[in-house]
C-alpha cells in the first residue's frame, strides 16, 4: 500500500513531469474567448435519402448515413449499454442498487451523442442514435441548412469551424483531439475510464490514431485521402502520438489537482490508470519472459504507464 507520504510525492513529481510535458507540447491559445453552443440536431437530419442517404454503397459520397448505421460500431454504442456486460459492470461499480447502465450518465457521456443530453437538443436528437454525426462533425445548427452551397464550400476550415460549428475532420491533429475526448479521456466532460471503472469490467483505453484509423469502416473515400495525403499512415502514427500524449497530459493534470470523478465526486490520488498495469498485477501468462527475468525496478515503486507518452518523447 502507498504511504500518504508517498501518495504526495508521487503527486508532486506527477505535476512537474505534466507541466514540463505540456509547455512542450500544448499550443493552445490562453484565455480564448468562449462562443454560444451550437445545437446539435440529430442524426436523422444527415439522413435524407437527397443527401447523406443514397445508399449506392459503403463509403461511396452521399451514402455517409448508409455506411455508418450499417457498418460503424459507433452506432450501435448506446445499444451495447442494455448487454448483461454493461449491466454488470454498473452492479459492481454502484453495488446491487444500480440502475440499468442506459440510464447511467456515466456510461452515457461516451456512448451517446451530446453526452445524452436531449434536453440541449434539437427535437431530432434520440440516444439510440449512439455516437452519430454530430459528436465527430460538430453540431450542425450552424452548417446544416448551408454546408452543401458554394459559398460555404469556399470558406476556409478555420471559418468553417469557427462561424458554423463544423469541425474540420480532414486535419489529424483534428481529428485525433475529437476521438481522444472517449477514446483516453476528457475529465471536465466526464469521460473519464479510471481505475474504479476497468475494476469493475471496463476494458482499458489503449487508443492509436493509425491503427483504428485501418480497421474504422470508412464512409469516405480512402483514395481521396491518400491523394491528399500520401505517407497518410506515417502521419497518422506521429501526430497521434503528440495529440493523444496532449490530452493524457490534460487528464492527469486535471487528476493531480482533483478536477475529476466519477459522476462528480472527486476522485482520490493516485489514480493507478496512470501507472503500467503490471506494476501491481502478474502476468496473466505463465512463464512468461517477464516473469523469468524478474523484476528489475526498486521493490515497492510503481513504473509509469507509457503509452501515451513514451514515443512522443522520442518525436
């Protein structure tokens, strides 16, 4: 067990570690004005057959909404809430009185649009949609009645993005930041999978832009991409390496100072997510090559967990 002692050095050297990390990596502008929300609206207003609907087949233009409902594990993430795995992680999380985990805020922050807030919806918006359009594209009162006309489309990405809400998914680093907020983590809107979480049945977040980027059914055209961007693969892995380490560095800043919690109530420290799974827990292999070789690290110390932030690093 960690003394308190220990606790609060870890915690120290936690925050000198993330803070020279985060000069490092973090551009973000200071004290950047806030603008009124747009409103997301749902993803059947994607889904006329004029439009994102045609069905002429998987990531052909103009059947987006096709290939996503048929073919995206995103859409059925609100679904999975109702299987007896979901159920059983929400009884050993919030013991035998626990509700069904459709209904838990916690679970529905990742596995619905808008954090399943209808309530700052448009009368579209339904939780069964799962993750749709909007929580990668932005929410689209802004853009929705104009995106298909030509003055729109002569507007710059950053105008895009900043006037109309619509996030600019063609840039990686882009791109990366939006799947982070779920796939490592984003404590002030709740995503967060701590230790509490995966104890309790979670699988653990090892998300890799390159990777999920090759087994992600596309509704785009890959080809269009490689054209745009030929070493897209390359890219792909180097820029998500800094953007996911960015957000890791985010969270466990936010966990240091306590801005952070399972349904608002502040977490302790240290969160062991942070540390390399082994460092507490065997082998689940016997006779593994680890396990022959010992351990070599100071009985007693907690090794960091890398994946995140060791080959960004090196970049």
């Amino acid at each position: 067990m960690i003394s308190f002692l220990k606790a609060k050095a870890l915690k120290k050297l936690a925050l000198l570690t993330m803070g020279t990390m985060f000069c490092l990596f973090t551009d973000a502008p200071v004290n950047a004005a806030e603008k009124e929300p747009f409103t997301p609206l749902g993803a059947p207003s994607c889904a006329s057959a004029a439009c994102h609907n045609q069905n002429l087949g998987k990531g052909i233009p103009f059947s987006e909404y096709t290939t996503w409902t048929g073919f995206d594990p995103h859409h059925k993430a609100y679904e999975v809430l109702f299987n007896p795995r979901s159920d059983r992680i929400v009884k050993n999380l919030y013991n035998t009185g626990a509700g069904s985990a459709g209904a838990t805020q916690l679970c529905l922050n990742c596995h619905s649009s808008n954090q399943g807030k209808s309530e700052h919806a448009g009368p579209g918006f339904t939780l069964t949609e799962g993750v749709g359009c909007e929580s990668c594209h932005g929410a689209s009162s802004g853009y929705i009645s104009i995106h298909f006309t030509e003055k729109f489309k002569k507007l710059s990405s950053q105008e895009k993005e900043k006037e109309h809400g619509l996030t600019n998914t063609k840039d990686l680093s882009s791109r990366n930041k939006m799947c982070a907020d779920c796939h490592v983590g984003n404590a002030k809107k709740g995503m967060e999978v701590n230790h509490d979480l995966i104890a309790a049945g979670h699988p653990r977040l090892n998300f890799e832009l390159s990777a999920y980027s090759a087994q992600y059914p596309k509704h785009w055209k890959m080809s269009d991409e490689l054209k745009r961007l030929p070493d897209f693969n390359a890219k792909a892995w180097a820029i998500g390496q800094i953007e996911s380490s960015k957000v890791a560095l985010q969270l466990l800043e936010d966990r240091t100072t306590g801005l952070h919690g399972v349904d608002g109530k502040k977490s302790l420290w240290p969160e062991f997510t942070e540390f390399d799974c082994f460092s507490c827990h065997k082998d689940l292999k016997l006779n593994s090559r680890k396990y022959q070789g010992g351990y070599s690290n100071k009985p007693g110390s907690l090794p960091w967990g890398g994946w995140f932030n060791g080959n960004a690093l090196k970049l």
